[in-house]
C-alpha cells in the first residue's frame, strides 16, 4: 500500500476501485505479511467495518468525501473503540472491551475512515522495542530478527510492511518517532494537548501524545488535520484561542546541537547519514546553525523521574476490582497484589517501583520537584532557540533497529536510546521522525526535526522539502 492518501482518495472518488475492494486488500496484504512480522493483535469485528464501509461508500455518493474516507487505519491498542477489545498490550486487559469511543476514533469515523486493526504495543506503551508486549514481540519487516521499535512498534511495522497507508499510535518519550524510524515510515508527535487523549490509556498524563504514521509527510498531515482540535472532555486540551498555529515566515534556518548529537554512544552510520542529509538541506538553501541547549543533557534524567511518576498514579487503577484481570484473594488487598502481579509485566512493575521510590516521603522534593524545575528551564531555553532557528535537528534514534534480545535484560541500554526524542516531551513541542537513508546491510535511519509550539505546519513544509532533498 504505497499509494499516497490523495491516490487512493481519487480512485475512490473515480470509481477506479471500491471502498470494500480496498479494505479486501489490505486484509490479503495482512494476511500474507502479519504472521511473520506481528505487528497486529487482531481485526476489529466483522460488523464495524461492514457497518463503517457503508458510511464510506454513502460519503462519496452524497459527495461529502475527505481525503481519509474509505482508507483503512489500524489503531494502537491503547486507543479505545468502543465495543472491541482494548488491551493496552497487557494481560491485565487481556479481555477488556472499550465500553465507549476516544475522541480520535469519533473523528476518523466521522471522517467516513476505516478502523481495521489493532496494533500490538509495549505494555501500557512502556518501552521502545514491543518485545515488552504480553502478546509476543512485533519484527522489523527490513529485517525479522530486528526490533520494530516502541512502544507503538505495531502502529510503524504494519505501515511499513505495506498492510494500511496510515496508522496512529502514541507519544510518550518517543514512541511514535522511534520506531518510525527503524521501521522507515514518518512518524509526527503533535504539539502537547494539540490531540485530544480523551480515550487513550494514560502512561504520562503530562507526556502522553496521539499521532499518526505514514508513508509520506503529506499522508501523516492528512490524518492530523482530521485528528487536531480542542476537547471539552480532555482537561489538557489546548483552547482554540491557545492553538492558534504560528503564520509561516521561515528564515530557513536549521538548529543543530552539535555537541549532543557528536558524542559517544551514536551509531557511526547513524551520524554520517545525518551529515549527509544535513548537507542536502543545504542545497536546498537553508543555514545550518550550532545551537546551545544548557539543560538537554539532563532531559533524559528528568523523563525517567517524571515518567514513573505519573505511571505509579495512572496505573494505580488497575486493582483487579473494578475492570480486568481479576485474582480473588482472601482479603482484598491480598486480591489486588495478586492481580496486578499476574497482570502487569517486569517493565511495568519497574517503572511502577520507581515511581513510587520518586513520590515518596523524602523524595519527593529531591526528586519529583527538582524535575519539574528543570523541566521548566528546558522549556524556556527551547523558546529562546526557536526565536533563532525554525527547527532543530537530531537523528531520531542513536543506532538502528538492534537485534531482538539485545538489549531487553539491559534497561539503561534501552532507556538511553531515548537520547534524542524525550526532551521534545519534556517541554511539549511537536516533532517528525522522516526516512533519512538506509545503513550499509539495509536498516532504515530517520532524521528528527522539532518546531515551536503548535508549528505543525512548519514540521510538514521542511519535511516536504527534506523528502525531495533525499529523492534528488
């Protein structure tokens, strides 16, 4: 499924194919590819997407057809739709059925799209590999005995592998960006509060981003247009009045922190592609800048104590009692360590503990609050770089996709491939992970740019011209 969105959108509309043919497709192409890679977890039931092909085909005979009308999508298993099941790639879920629709999902069904899938995940998104999924670990489709990244792995692989031409999963550190990157699709972390996480299983309630995925920059613009806009039912949702997007008035320059991005632990192929695209965006007429962030090299210390932290909380109501797996003890406390012993994995009880230790009497103000200071000046150093520069630029992940296994009994190996795309959580900007080159044995790379505050549309006007730069 190579065809961009405006393709399929006019073969649609032409009569060339039909919104049904195009779903068999994308069930023939699952069918064939998924068993080997698992970047699904299942089809959505039979009778919502009968029921959602005919809102489509209704759509363009009445003539009020968009651009996602009739293109299937496969959903990360943390978005909830309602009536099918909704795992969070945990056990604890395992038979846990969404009892209403996140606010993302009523928008692609109005737009008449069609949801087809659910895609596997690291659990409860807490990881940046899928192998941390209850239900087995998603492949790389360059290469299968590869990570296809996390946590939205699924979300990147099935995209990747040509099953939908759009996907959605979620941001908390990097999760989209990561493994659109090993995967080679482009991936988009929205503004913070840009997309309504109404419906969305909360890791870090103060991370947490939707976003799409694709093939293209212009594909993944498409989607986000459909999916953008202020909530009532999302308390982080950012006003109209707020949301506002920047007028474009680009210097055309790019900023580069050059000594984060030249240290050790930076796959040498990862840094010469970046060089090279760097210097492709040169021809292109744009002015590379060495930029100073003072705080960046601390942002990877402050997710990992306020990521925990809103874990520890936001995980707090899964207790076996009110929805979920459920072990019966003697006494009720007893019934909750046993469920959420059997229900959660080793990276979420991890995570969960550090949490904890970070909130607790005695360290919350030498942990918890020291973060959030500096978080806060993080924030205002990223304001005064962009009254420089219209992006920053990093590679998106410091290595490509690694073997299966080669970092899972390592947790600050795999936390610090993180390096590049959590600082851009910490302080609520949007980002995209875009195809960059490939490595010498075939391994896709991604270029990471960052814009300001609600500057999307900055984010897909480079992107556009970094695509031709890599064509050309």
């Amino acid at each position: 499924m190579q065809k961009t969105l405006k393709q399929l959108h006019e073969e649609l509309k032409n009569g060339t194919i039909t919104v049904e043919s195009l779903v068999i497709e994308c069930k023939k192409t699952i069918a064939e590819k998924d068993g080997d890679i698992h970047a699904l977890l299942g089809l959505y039931s039979d009778s919502l997407i009968s029921s959602q092909i005919v809102v489509a085909e209704k759509m363009f005979k009445d003539g009020k057809a968009n651009t996602l009308t009739g293109i299937p999508i496969v959903i990360k298993d943390n978005i909830l739709v309602k009536g099918e099941l909704a795992t969070g790639g945990s056990k604890i879920l395992e038979k846990y059925h969404a009892t209403y629709d996140a606010t993302v999902i009523k928008k692609l069904k109005e737009a008449g799209a069609i949801l087809i899938a659910r895609a596997n995940m690291d659990e409860f998104a807490m990881g940046g590999s899928t192998e941390n999924s209850a239900f087995g670990v998603t492949k790389n489709p360059h290469d299968i005995t590869r990570v296809a990244g996390g946590s939205s792995g699924g979300s990147a692989a099935v995209v990747a592998y040509g099953g939908v031409p759009v996907s959605l999963g979620s941001d908390t550190g990097g999760s989209i960006r990561q493994p659109a990157s090993l995967c080679g699709v482009v991936g988009l972390k929205t503004t913070y509060g840009d997309v309504s996480r109404y419906g969305v299983m909360a890791m870090g309630s103060s991370l947490d981003q939707i976003g799409p995925f694709g093939n293209s920059v212009e594909d993944v613009e498409e989607v986000y247009k459909i999916i953008s806009g202020y909530d009532e039912l999302d308390s982080t949702s950012l006003s109209n009045e707020s949301r506002k997007p920047k007028v474009e008035n680009l210097k055309k320059i790019i900023g580069i922190p050059m000594s984060f991005v030249n240290r050790e632990g930076i796959d040498k192929e990862v840094l010469d592609n970046f060089n090279i695209s760097i210097d492709m965006m040169k021809n292109f007429g744009y002015i590379i800048k060495d930029i100073n962030i003072e705080y960046l090299e601390k942002a990877l210390s402050v997710y990992y104590i306020l990521m925990p932290a809103e874990v520890s909380s936001n995980l707090a109501r899964y207790d076996g009692i009110r929805f979920g797996l459920s072990h019966p003890g003697e006494t009720s406390i007893q019934s909750y360590f046993e469920s959420r012993t059997a229900g959660f994995g080793p990276e979420v009880r991890r995570r969960i503990l550090l949490g904890t230790y970070v909130l607790s009497s005695g360290y919350h103000d030498a942990y918890y609050n020291k973060a959030n200071l500096v978080r806060e000046m993080l924030r205002k150093e990223f304001e005064k770089v962009f009254q420089e520069v219209d992006v920053i630029a990093t590679p998106t992940s410091p290595v490509p996709a690694f073997k299966i296994g080669e970092k899972s009994q390592d947790p600050l190996a795999m936390y610090l491939a993180d390096i590049f795309t959590v600082p851009v959580n910490i302080v609520g900007v949007p980002a995209i992970s875009i195809p960059s080159g490939k490595t010498s044995s075939g391994l896709p790379l991604g270029m990471q740019f960052v814009a300001s505050h609600m500057s999307e549309g900055t984010l897909f006007t480079i992107g556009k011209e970094f695509e031709l730069a890599i064509i050309k």
